[in-house]
C-alpha cells in the first residue's frame, strides 16, 4: 500500500510538473541541431557552433524597459488579444509558424499565467527548425514546441537561455505591464486588428 501511495504522488508530480508553462520548459531535455553536432564529436572540430538565442538577428530596444524588447516586424500583421474586457495588441511575423497560427484566426486560446508568461496548450504547427531557439525576449509571443503551447513571455528575458523549444512568431505592442498585472486563466480572444 506504502508504495502505490509513493508511485501516486510521484505521478501527480510530474504532470503538475508539464502543466505548468512557465516552470517546466527549462527542465525538459531538447534535442536541437546543435546539441545533434554535439553529441556527434563534431562541436570539438568546430568551436564556434553555439546555440541559437532569442536574441540573435533581433530587432532590439532596450532604452525603454516598460515596452518589449523586440521591436515589431513592420511588414507583420497586427493582431488583437482580449483577455477579458483587457486588450493585449501584437504584431506577428512572417514566420512559417506565424503563418499557419493566422491561418487559425479568429480562434479562442485558453491561456494561464506562471513565473514569466502567460501560456496554453494549443495546436500544433509547422516549424522551421532555423527558427528554433532558447529563451526570449520580454514581450514576446512563442510557440513552444514541447507541449506545444502558444505563450506571450513578460519577464525573465535575463535568465530565460536555459529554456529551449522556442519558436518566435511575434511580439506585444502595448506596455509589458499591460499582460504582467493580469492574474488566473482567461479564454483569450485572438483575432486579425484592422491593418
């Protein structure tokens, strides 16, 4: 009886452990090109292969700490995300991953706030791998290849590297603060703005 008890919490433990968005991406293992080279021998011939981050080849502002740190795509296309009567405005890119999530719209995500994000699990879509990455940039909207879940990331940018799976597919236009004071699980309206 003593061990179906332990065998049940350990089980309710790891899938609190996946549910949760903002505190289980960095402790799963991924398996990225990079980390395939690696585990080949091929990195020691080759000493700078390093691992994709948010921020490389990014657009960046950093002057203002209140707004994202991404600046928006000026060829993106402008989306409206309502968590409750709480208007939460993006831009997404022309990823292929951005792509196939506006080919959705309009659609109803359900999404719950952790740690750094407000994430949910949502549809998979097609990616492209040179797209993947680790971490963020505060203000950004990923789609996390692990579950996969569809996340809007508010903080933590600094310490975020750790986590991987990431797929960038846009960023918020409104004050980070707008999505960071909100609380509990909304069933959020996404849909096209007016261009």
């Amino acid at each position: 009886m003593k061990k179906v008890f332990i065998a049940i919490i350990l089980t309710a433990a790891i899938i609190i452990t996946f549910a949760a968005c903002g505190s289980s991406r960095g402790n799963e293992s991924t398996n990225t090109s990079a980390d395939a080279v690696s585990d080949t021998g091929a990195a020691a011939e080759n000493n700078t292969l390093q691992k994709r981050v948010a921020k490389d080849g990014a657009d960046m502002q950093t002057a203002d700490k209140s707004m994202p740190t991404r600046i928006p795509p000026e060829n993106g296309t402008k989306i409206n995300m309502y968590f409750g009567d709480k208007l939460i405005t993006g831009v997404l890119n022309n990823s292929t991953t951005a792509k196939a999530f506006i080919a959705k719209l309009p659609m109803t995500q359900q999404m719950s706030r952790y740690a750094h994000d407000f994430c949910g699990v949502t549809d998979e879509l097609p990616h492209n791998e040179n797209d993947v990455h680790y971490g963020w940039l505060n203000g950004d909207i990923d789609y996390a290849l692990n579950a996969p879940y569809f996340t809007i990331l508010f903080e933590d940018e600094e310490n975020s590297e750790q986590y991987g799976d990431q797929v960038n597919i846009g960023v918020i236009t409104c004050p980070i603060e707008d999505i960071a004071s909100l609380e509990g699980t909304y069933d959020v309206r996404i849909e096209l703005a007016e261009q």
